[in-house]
C-alpha cells in the first residue's frame, strides 16, 4: 500500500490535471467532482485520501465494504450511508454490478447506486430505500461499446425507454444522471467519442424526460479522465492514479 503522503501528493496532482483540463473547455472546476475508486484497496488507503481531503469514494462489492465499514469508523473516517458529503462525512457509492438480490444491503450502507442497470433493479432498490424512509440517489448505466464484459443499457433500447419512463413514480429513489465507462483502446480518440455521445445522449433525454434528472454526468477514470472533463464530465471516477494498482488476491 502506498503510504499516507503518496496518496496525498497523487491526489494533489490530479486536482491539478483537472483544473487543467476544465480550464483548457472554458469550465469551473467547480463542476467536476473527483471520486476516489477505493474497491480492493484496504481500509487504510481510504483513510489516507479522506485524511488529504477527500469525501467522495467509490466501491464495486457490497460485502467488502461492508467489511470495511468497522476498520474504517476505527481509523477516524466518518461515513454514513444516509448523507453525501457534508460536514466532513464521506460518501460512498456503489460503482460495481448490482445484483438485485443484494439491493437492500446496498442501500443500507451506500450513499448511492450509480450504475442502475434495469428497471428491476431500480424497483428493487425503490423498495428497499421507502423501507428505510430515505431517497437513494441513482445514475444509469449506458452501454456505448461492443464489449461482453461491460453493463449497462443500450442508447436506443426499450429498457432503457421503459425505465426512464417508470423512474418518476419511484419515490424511494432519485435518478441524478448517467455513467458509462469508455472501451479499452489505446486510441485516446476512441473514448473522446464515447464521452461525447453520452453528453449528446444527455442533451436528448432531459428533452424527452423533463421529469427526470440528467445533471450528472459520471465518465472518465485514471487514463482519460482530462478528455472526459473536455467532454462534459462532471464525475471522474479515479482508482490506480490515487492508490496505485489493485493488490493482487493471496
């Protein structure tokens, strides 16, 4: 694990690149949100950006947070799955595939939801949040590339349609915008695309929704989140550049 002041001076340096790139689109930095992508890192490592300032973290596992969750409450990290982050409580959404059997312990313990990926699973999470008499905020996931292992729903399809027309008539759940996660290519051009027709996607379902929230945009990770910025990104998603690489399972 990298130690406390190398996370720190990572972090640093990337506040910078997105200065940078929001200046280089005529934007506030302001506007874009930085997101520390925790998943496998220990508890530790979260503490260290938390430490460094940071209040805004994504998990993929619901179990391992749950894990975390104790040692994280020991290391000082005050966390709460019921507010965002305010008054120096972390926020921590759920950034992974969500099986919908694992919705009410996902919305117990995490902030938000940001990669709904049906209407099943918004239900599912609808139902467990009014239990807990709370609204949890969600994004949707778009699929924009070809490849198997991605998630999401397709720009064009019926779910997609059907779910944002069912979202408004979910009172425990509050859709907050969209997500998507570029293909691998080496073609940095390849993920400017990708970015751009999910802004373009944006522009025209807040026109064919009004009922519904389309403000964020979640795209970009450590290697193209300055084009994502370019593009209209409003939350960068960053894991390896903050913590280094995942730790490999013994």
């Amino acid at each position: 694990m990298l130690s406390h002041e190398s996370i720190a001076a990572r972090i640093g340096k990337i506040q910078q690149q997105i200065e940078a790139a929001c200046v280089r689109s005529g934007r506030s930095s302001g506007d874009v949100r930085l997101m520390a992508v925790s998943k496998t890192h220990p508890a530790e490592a979260i503490a260290s950006a938390y430490a460094a300032g940071l209040r805004l973290f994504g998990e993929n596992r619901v179990q391992e947070f749950q894990q975390k969750l104790p040692l994280l409450e020991d290391l000082g990290v005050r966390v709460s799955g019921h507010q965002e982050s305010v008054d120096g409580i972390a926020e921590i959404r759920f950034i992974g595939h969500l099986q919908s059997n694992k919705a009410g312990r996902a919305a117990e313990i995490f902030s938000g939801i940001d990669t709904v990926d049906s209407l099943k699973l918004a239900q599912r999470l609808d139902e467990a949040a009014s239990r807990l008499a709370r609204r949890l905020s969600i994004l949707i996931e778009i699929k924009l590339s070809g490849e198997s292992t991605k998630s999401g729903l397709a720009p064009e399809s019926r779910e997609l349609a059907e779910l944002l027309e069912r979202l408004p008539d979910l009172a425990g759940v509050e859709m907050r915008g969209l997500m998507t996660v570029a293909p691998l290519d080496e073609n940095s051009e390849t993920a400017r695309s990708c970015f751009r027709r999910l802004y373009g996607l944006r522009e025209e379902l807040a026109v064919r929704y009004p009922r519904l929230d389309f403000n964020e945009l979640s795209t970009g990770m450590s290697g193209d989140f300055e084009i994502a910025i370019e593009e209209g990104s409003t939350l960068v998603r960053i894991g390896t550049a903050i913590f280094g690489a995942r730790p490999q399972p013994a």
